[in-house]
C-alpha cells in the first residue's frame, strides 16, 4: 500500500497496487499518447477524466464513466 499524490491534480490517495489489488484495476484501460509521461499515477476521478476525454476523441461510441 502506497500513499499517493495524483500526478495530474495533485489529491492524496492510497494505492493497494500490489498484486492487482488497486482500485485502477477495475476501470477500464486508459492508453497514454506518445506525448504524455507520467511518473506515478492518477487519482480516480482524473483517471475517469482521462478515460472519458479519450473515448470521446476516439469517437468509438464507448459509454462515459461516473465517479
């Protein structure tokens, strides 16, 4: 378990991610483009954010997600 800033907004959060027990495994996939690094990782509501932005640029008809 890890304590965690969100590297886009900032927010505190806990991270069980060892063994895939982290809450991020239970939504869907988001792939970076080739301009973004990160070097940690989302809180859930910027991960959402992200998740919907790029389904809407894609255009692949994907329902959005809610907090």
């Amino acid at each position: 378990m890890r304590n965690i800033s969100c590297e886009k907004c900032g927010n505190k959060f806990i991270c069980n991610g060892s063994g895939y027990d982290c809450w991020c495994f239970e939504k869907p996939y988001v792939r970076l483009d080739a301009t973004e690094e990160l070097s940690d990782c989302l809180c859930e509501q910027c991960l959402i954010q992200l998740y919907n932005e790029r389904s809407k640029n894609n255009n692949q008809g994907r329902s959005q997600l809610q907090d």
